[in-house]
C-alpha cells in the first residue's frame, strides 16, 4: 500500500484530503509544521509527498528544497496563491506537480495517481540494465523506446536503430556511408542523405534546441557523433 504525507497546517482540508486518498486505498501520515514535516519526510518511508507552501515552522518552498537533497519521490505543492505558482516554476524547487486551492478532492486523487505511476516506470526503467541514460535522455533498447524527462518521444524504427547505434558508440565520428551501412545494411536501397534526414528527425524529437543540438554532433566534413552530457 503506497504512503503518502501531507503536510498541511489547515487541518479541514488536510483531513479532506486524507479521507479521499485513504478512501482509494492509500495509507496517509498528516502533518501541520514545516520543522516537523521536514523530520518526517526524511526519516519515513513515503511514495509521495503532499506539501503545502504556507507553513508555520519552515515554509513549503525551503522544504520542498531540503526534501529533493535526499529523496527523489514525487513532490505536490499546493498554494492558495496563484502568484506563488510562478515562484515554484522559478525557483526550480525539484517539485513535480503543483495545485492551486481551492480543488477539486478527486482531481488531487487523479494528480497521485498519475505521478505515482510514472515514478514506479521510470525507477523499473532505471533497474534493467537494456536501458542506456544520458542526462534526461533515456534509450530502452529492449522495448524500443526513447523518454526525454521521463516524457515517451516516438521514434520509427529506422530512427531508433540510427540513434540506439550513436548512442552505443559515443565519441565515435562516423561518416553518413557508414551509418547507412550499418542501420540500413549494405545491400539496401537508397541514398546516404536519407541519414542526415533521420538525424534532424532524431534532433527535433530529443534535443532542447535541434540547431544546437547536445546528443547527436556535427562534424563537419566527416560525419556525426554522439556525446554524452
């Protein structure tokens, strides 16, 4: 049974809470002070934690941040201020998920579930070894599929054959002929600029900024390489 941690210092909603996540089956420790929060979420065992910002003893922003030091668990901030949401975009806190008061008690059950079901995919992803990470790039080479920021990117088969082949030979330059030959296979029919094509397809779906791109380099006159952030 997953445990979640709520910490909230207006005990109505808090208990509102608790009644509609216990009532779909999770267990839920409250908490009303920061200080105290802070203790609890780092020394117990929780799937998820529920934080409020304004909080006596240490507000949610400092103690969102102390949490994400040591765990990596999703992280809701809940605000009675729309203004604060900006603040939690900005500051960069490591929160997942944020929800502005007053809400809907089932869009909240809704919010948990969903981030507690991506985090068991990306930490089983994580444990098997045919899964090739590069910073927020991950390759799942057994499943054929390719997740940016825990975000499934669909790749044709082509394009994930060309960039699982990159990615299994970082620093390596290979020139468009090889790559052709080796994804497309030396009796197949076509032309080498089909390459660069597959690239700028591959750039556009996994790179921030496809014309500066940080995995699948440039070199010109030569070919391309792949480099590992």
């Amino acid at each position: 049974m997953k445990q979640i941690l709520i910490v909230e210092d207006d005990r109505d909603i808090a208990e509102l809470e608790q009644d509609y996540l216990e009532a779909n089956g999770f267990t839920v420790v409250l908490c009303g002070d920061g200080e105290q929060g802070l203790q609890i979420a780092l020394n117990d065992p929780f799937d998820l934690i529920i934080l409020d910002i304004m909080l006596p003893g240490q507000d949610g922003f400092r103690l969102c941040k102390q949490i994400r030091k040591y765990k990596n668990i999703p992280i809701i901030m809940v605000s009675a201020k729309q203004e604060d949401i900006d603040k939690i975009r900005g500051l960069g806190l490591g929160a997942d998920d944020y929800i502005v008061k007053p809400f809907s008690p089932n869009e909240l059950v809704a919010r948990v579930k969903a981030h507690l079901s991506r985090y068991e995919q990306l930490t089983s992803r994580e444990m098997r070894q045919d899964v090739l990470h590069f910073g927020e790039l991950e390759i799942d080479e057994d499943s054929h599929r390719v997740f940016i920021r825990g975000v499934e990117k669909i790749l044709p088969n082509k394009e994930f054959e060309l960039l699982l082949f990159l990615a299994k030979n970082p620093g390596i330059v290979f020139s468009k002929e090889v790559l052709f030959n080796r994804v497309w296979g030396v009796d197949a029919v076509g032309e080498t600029a089909t390459v660069s094509v597959h690239v700028n397809r591959i750039r556009e779906k996994i790179e921030k900024d496809s014309s500066n791109p940080c995995y699948i380099e440039t070199v010109w006159g030569a070919g391309y390489r792949f480099n590992t952030p």
